[in-house]
C-alpha cells in the first residue's frame, strides 16, 4: 500500500516520547499507537480487499472468493 511506511515511520518517531510519558494517558496512547502501526502492518491490506469487495459485489467474500488487488 503506497503511504503505509510513511506512515508507520512517522508512528515509530512518536513513540518513544509516549512510551515514557510521566503521565497514564501517554502511556496509553503509546499502547494504541504499537497497535495501530501493527494493523497497518499486518490486518489492514486484507480488510481493504474485503471491503472493496464488498463494495464490488454487494456482499462480504466468503472463504474461497477472489479479493481484488488494492
């Protein structure tokens, strides 16, 4: 996905400052950040694909469907 490391590279810049916030909600936000860089990383190509799909077809793929190319 074009961008997607942009994207990431800018979340591992922030993370550090959030990880080793003196405050509870910093730390937290770091938390949501890691996850956040993960889905991009690992779940949010195929969610597009489905989604797109969907889009294409009027329903959700099943197992055995074909998923279009982002």
């Amino acid at each position: 996905m074009a961008g997607a490391g942009r994207v990431t590279d800018y979340l591992a810049l922030l993370l550090p400052a959030w990880s080793s916030s003196t405050k509870p909600e910093g730390r937290e936000a770091a938390e949501g950040l890691s996850d956040y860089a993960a889905y991009i990383a690992g779940g949010l190509a195929d969610d597009l694909r489905r989604y797109l799909f969907r889009l294409e077809e009027g329903h959700y793929p099943g197992a055995s469907a074909r998923l279009p190319d982002l």
